[in-house]
C-alpha cells in the first residue's frame, strides 16, 4: 500500500484556531472557573536568605472572606518522592514549598492566603505580618564569596553540555597566532515575561486532583504533581488547552501549582491562583545572567588556528541549572583546536530555566562577537571570514551534517540587505545625522527530535481525530499539526481536529527546544499511516466492499480515497470504509532510530543582517532591518513559520537592547520586576523584519524533513545588532543589553 500527498504541507494557510484566539472563545488557565471556586494569593518572601521567625495569622483568618493562611506552620507534609522530568536539572532537588522555615530567595513562596474572592485573598496577603532572621545572601556571580563549580555529569542530563571539552592544543595555538581577539561578553538575566501569566485552577474529587493550569508540558505536570502528593499519575489530571506565551517559562512545574493543588485540598473547595507580573520573576525561572571568555587565533588570512570559549552563569544553592552555551564553538567553524569550559555559580536566588534557545542565544552573542572582532583585526569581511572557515563536517565529532546551509544563508542574505554597498569602516555611514551601522552573524540550534505518541482516529463521519498531549504556546501546533494529518491523510484540514493540552492524551515531549515538529509531527504522520493501513484491512475484509479480498500491496491511498493502483475508479473513502462498524483508530510511536542519531549532526543553520541607526548626540539605538535566512529543512506552514520568525528577532532585540532583569545586590530583590522597568520591545521598537527560508531537503533529520525554527530565529539576532552598534559607533560593547550610557561613556 502506498500514500500519495496532496500539498497541504508546506501552504501558508492561517490558524485554524485563529477564529477562536480573537474572539475569545480560546479559555486560558485562569478561564476556567470551577462552581464554588475560591481564591489563593502567594506571600513572597521579602528577604533574600535566611528563616522565618514567626508569622501572625491570626489577625488575617479575621479579615473578611479569609478562609485559610497556609504556611510551613500549619502546611500539609508532602510526599515530595523522587521524581525529576526531562526539563528538571539533573542535579539538586526542586523546591519544597511550606515544608520548613527556611528562606532560600528573595520572592519564595513563605505564604498562601485563601479567600471567597480574589479581593479579599489580596487583602489579607498584604495585611500578613511575618519576621524574619536574614542572612546576607549571594546574588551576583562576582560575589567574592561565590564559588564556580563544574555542573555535575548524570545520566539524566546531557553530560555534552556540563564537560569541559577540547581537541587540539587550544591555548597553545592561540599564544601562537599571528592574529587574535580574546575578550570579555556579559549578558543579564532575563526574564520571559509572556503575556499571560502563570495560572492554575485546582480542583480534588475524591483523591482525584484535576488542574486547569498554564503548562508546555501537560504530562510532565501530571506526573510531578503526582510524586509532590504521593498519588499515582492517572489520579491527576492536567488541562491546557492554550497558552499565552511562555518562551520555556512554562516548562517545568514551578511551586504555585503545589500551592493552589495544597490550598484546594485544605479548604476542600476549588481554588484558582494566578502569580502576578511581579511574582513571575521570582519562581518561574529566568535565563541566567552569563559572563564568557572567546578568544580566537587566526592566520594573516583568516583561517582560524584556536577557539577557546568559557563560560559561567548562575544557578541556585538547590539545583544545577545548565545549558549548552558552548557547544557551538566546538562545531559551527572549522579549527583544529578547540576548548570549551563551563562553570556554574550557586547563588542564593531561584532557579533559572530554559529561555527560548537556552545556552544557543547566550553562547552565540559571545562567539558571534568575537568572529566579528576577528573579521576587524583581520580586515577581512565578516561574511568572507565564515567562508574561509566553513568545515566540511562536524568536527566535534567527526560526523557528517545532515544538511547545512549556513554559506547559501549568509550569500542570500548578503543579496537581500544590500551587504556589498557596506563600507566596512566604522562610523563611515549616515542617514543624515544619525548614525548607521550594519552587522551580521549567524544562527544555529539542534534540529532535536524526542520520543512522541500520537493517536488517529477514523470516524464514521470521514473526519479523523488526532490526539496528542502537546501543548500549543504561540507557534501554531493547532494548524500545523492539522497540516500534517490532512496531507498524510490525503484529506482537506477541515476534516481534521487535532486536540492537544490534555495529560490523558498520548504522551508527548516537553513543548519546547523547537522539537514538536520534529516529534510530535513525526508521530502524528505515523499514525496517520498506521490508521490507513488498518482501514484498508477493513476493506479488504469486507463483502460489501468492491476491494473486498484485495491484495494489500495493489492498494494504495491518494486523495483520501482507498483505490487499486494505478485504477481510476472511484475506490473508497474513509467514510465508504469506516461505515457503520465503529472508529478505526492506531496510536503509533516515533522516535529517531538510534542509528541516525549517531551517524548525523543535525542541525539549523541561518544568518542575520541588522541595520541599526544611533543618534550621536543622545546614543539612542534604534534597529531599524533585519534580516533573517533560514536553512531549517522543510517549512511546514511558511505563513506560521514567518511568525515564529518575528517573535524570535522581536526577541533578539530584546535581548540585544532592553531585557535585563537587576537584583538588589542587598537581598537578591529583582528591582524592575513589572514591565514598566522590564522594558521589551513594543510595536515602536521595531523596524523591518524580513524573514526567507532556503529551500532546503534534508531527509535524514526525520520523516517530515523539518528542523524547527522557533529558537533558530532568535540565536544570533543580539550578535548581528551588537556587530551593527559597533559599525556605527566604532564603540565595542561587550555587554548585553546595549544601553545608551555604554555608548556615552569614552
Ligand atoms: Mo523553550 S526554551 O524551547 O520553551
């Protein structure tokens, strides 16, 4: 049996959840009241280290509406048995909330205040009196009482990214070089700052625990919450059907789903708990501020001789936050010597997380930096110094790409911004008054594929149902997964509903690291295939069917219809097959067979070019083009992919330019924790973003041939700015964000 596409992949076709999203008929966590639902408001801890010494609540329990006040004094003692997640560091335990005295952050959860109405919850939070004995905590990185330490190697976490790495005679080759940078870049932390907040309605039944609740990982939430209670996982039950941004925030289980999980089951009534703006920067995570070391040795004419790349970055005194900040050195150019070295710093501050292209984004401002410093002590272009030292494999592991693309981006993209009309000497460039600078530097991210179940069911109408516990946080895994089915399927999407954000649903992967295509649509397509497979069996058993004893082999599916080959009558459609005897449906499993994963690297390549303008009066930065050119495999939906594309360079200038979250060096507070002082880019900020996907085949890296753009599109955007700030203004900053008075000072 054979499958014929029709061209529903790859068509620009808007979100079939589009309707819903701007009539508010999509319901987000906080949506979902339940009858007689009560109301939870975290109290935070206010100082940065240290115990809590006694807390007054009796004086709140007489406030209106008060129906309970949690804390580690009257707290349940939870199970918290061992359990850590894919996305949990592999090291350290997660926080237990209410379960003792300590304060290990400023902003950890001390308190929850549990009211008939939100009013009354906030009310008594803010009117809880508690003491404390503080301790001054560690909170920056250069704390002279900080201790770097190597990330330990377990099983559970890719111990690639926590080793130190090296081949060749780094340091050597360097002091050897007639031509070298070796440089200093820091970046802040930051936080992700979705429009939506975190949120989470819970409700008990029984033993039974059922959760409405912001999540990228449905099936991750279930199974914590079921080792944080000590129930077994098909006793909770996690809804999200739809997520307001989350760029990695959403990952992991943070405490404030315990808490409204705790609360409800206290007061033995519903509870809805929403953080506010100001508590998302204390227990959501945050990408973790990072200070690196590049030097590069080159020859007089470019080829590079050495790159070391070190790197630190906090983490929290409970867990081991790492990320893969250099890995990219060791793979994106060709050199012979490479080392990588990577500490982490335990600070007294909570944990970070993912951050959209955790430790890629990072790890690139750095590298992508220093290659343009090279390119200036080189003077040679930057665009001809990555040709000269483009590698013919990878040469971290000696394995061959499955594709790359990296030199036909950067040549498209050169062509589209108009690179050749660049004079390469800075500040030579004007748009009347102002300043005008141009930089490029280029993008890479795993093309990662995880382990995902999907179900596809036939229904007696001829529509399919698809069902995966995915999540949908912004990039359109509604539409695109609808795409996929209906061009397998050989059917128009509108036979197709996709119901995702359910942990009863087949498993699937974290909804992050830019993988759902890759193992979520990999999935889907298998099932969709297993589902005709089954259908035509059914045919072929059945007397009433004029396949009816066929030989499977002579079958084939095109157009949604079950034909002999090569036969031009009208066969059978799902519906003509499925008839009165019930749904035909086939769950499948997919994953990379280990025998590519250890044969190919695989990877996204691509390139940006950034104009930016700055006043030479006042220093103010304005990015004014961009211009990205994607090698990502096959583009699904060219239409959403564009928009994940935007969001990312949006994103990199963020980074680049605003985004940076400041502790109060005294308590670890996060001073600008609210979006007036936590600045991101708004419509103003913004210029021309133009967005071009190479036309790129790569059937090795998994059935649908997609790598996965969502963190591809912003890794690179802060270098390419950095390098154009520098065009402008001869000025080098070697710290993100890029800020006006960097550029005052002489
Ligand atoms: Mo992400 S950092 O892949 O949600």
């Amino acid at each position: 049996m054979s499958t014929s596409n029709s061209p529903v992949i790859g068509q620009p076709v808007p979100r079939v959840d589009g309707r819903l999203k701007v009539t508010g008929g999509a319901r987000y966590a906080a949506e979902f009241n339940q009858p007689n639902q009560a109301y939870a408001v975290i109290v935070s801890a206010t100082i940065g280290l240290g115990r809590i010494t006694s807390i007054d609540s009796a004086p709140v329990m007489r406030l209106p509406g008060v129906l309970t006040v949690i804390s580690h004094l009257n707290a349940p003692r939870l199970a918290y048995q061992p359990y850590k997640g894919v996305i949990d560091p592999g090291v350290g335990e997660r926080l237990h909330v209410l379960q003792d005295d300590q304060v290990r952050f400023f902003g950890q959860p001390v308190a929850v205040v549990v009211a008939d109405s939100l009013d009354h919850a906030e009310r008594a939070a803010a009117a809880l009196r508690i003491r404390y004995a503080a301790s001054r905590p560690v909170t920056d990185i250069h704390d002279p009482r900080a201790e770097q330490v190597i990330a330990t190697q377990t099983a559970a976490v890719n111990a690639r990214v926590a080793a130190d790495r090296k081949r060749g005679k780094a340091d050597s080759a360097l002091a050897a070089a007639p031509v070298k940078v070796d440089a200093v870049y820091e970046m802040a932390r930051e936080n992700h700052n979705p429009m939506e907040p975190h949120a989470t309605v819970a409700a008990w039944r029984g033993g039974k625990l059922t959760l409405w609740s912001k999540s990228q990982y449905v099936g991750n939430e279930q199974a914590e919450m079921a080792a944080i209670f000590g129930i077994a996982r098909e006793n909770v039950q996690v809804n999200c059907p739809f997520v307001g941004g989350a760029f990695g925030t959403s990952l992991r289980t943070w405490p404030h789903v315990t808490l409204a999980a705790v609360a409800a089951r206290e007061i033995g009534r519903p509870v809805k708990l929403v953080l506010t703006r100001r508590q998302m920067s204390f227990t959501t995570g945050h990408r973790p501020r990072t200070e690196q070391r590049v030097a590069l040795g080159a020859t007089a004419d470019g080829k590079l001789t050495s790159i070391i790349h070190e790197a630190f970055a906090e983490t929290s005194r409970y867990e081991q936050f790492f990320e893969g900040i250099t890995n990219q050195s060791e793979f994106l150019y060709s050199c012979p010597n490479v080392r990588t070295r990577y500490r982490i710093v335990p600070t007294d501050t909570s944990t970070p997380t993912p951050m959209r292209a955790p430790g890629e984004a990072s790890g690139a401002y750095a590298l992508e930096c220093a290659m343009d410093e090279l390119a200036v002590a080189l003077n040679i272009d930057p665009i001809e110094l990555r040709r000269r030292n483009e590698p013919k494999v990878d040469e971290s592991s000696g394995r061959p790409f499955s594709s790359r693309s990296l030199l036909q981006c950067l040549d498209l993209g050169a062509e589209r911004f108009g690179w050749s009309r660049r004079d390469p000497a800075p500040g030579s460039m004007r748009d009347g008054r102002l300043l005008i600078g141009w930089g490029v530097a280029t993008t890479t991210r795993s093309a990662a594929q995880a382990p995902s179940d999907a179900i596809a069911r036939l229904m007696p109408d001829g529509t399919v149902e698809i069902e995966v516990a995915t999540a949908d946080m912004g990039p359109g895994t509604y539409t695109s997964m609808t795409q996929v089915a209906a061009d397998t399927l050989g059917l128009p999407m509108d036979r197709v509903r996709f119901t995702l954000g359910r942990s009863d649903l087949p498993t699937a992967p974290s909804h992050g690291g830019s993988w759902t295509m890759a193992s979520v649509g990999t999935a889907i397509r298998a099932a969709c295939l297993a589902v005709q497979a089954e259908a035509a069996k059914r045919a072929i058993a059945d007397r009433r069917s004029p396949l009816y004893g066929a030989p499977i082999e002579q079958l084939e599916w095109t157009e949604g219809r079950l034909r002999r080959r090569s036969d031009t009558e009208a066969g059978e459609t799902y519906r003509d097959v499925v008839g009165n005897q019930g749904p035909i449906q086939s769950k499948a499993s997919a994953s990379r067979s280990p025998d590519i994963a250890n044969k190919f690297s695989m990877y996204g390549f691509g390139a940006f070019f950034a104009e930016v303008s700055v006043d030479p009066d006042v220093r103010t930065v304005r990015v004014r083009r961009l211009v990205g050119v994607y090698g990502a495999g096959r583009i699904i939906n060219p239409r959403l992919a564009t928009s994940q594309c935007i969001g990312g360079m949006v994103g990199g200038i963020g980074q680049a330019l605003m985004e940076r979250t400041v502790l109060d060096p005294r308590n670890g507070r996060p001073v600008n924790a609210h979006m007036a002082d936590y600045l991101v880019p708004v419509n103003l900020d913004i210029g021309s973003l133009e967005t071009h996907f190479l036309e790129e085949q790569d059937s090795i890296v998994n059935p649908l041939g997609a790598k996965g753009i969502g963190e591809l599109s912003i890794v690179g955007v802060a270098p390419a700015i950095a390098n154009a700030v520098y065009h402008a203004t001869g000025k080098r900053v070697r710290e993100l964000p890029i800020r006006i008075e960097n550029l005052l000072e002489a």
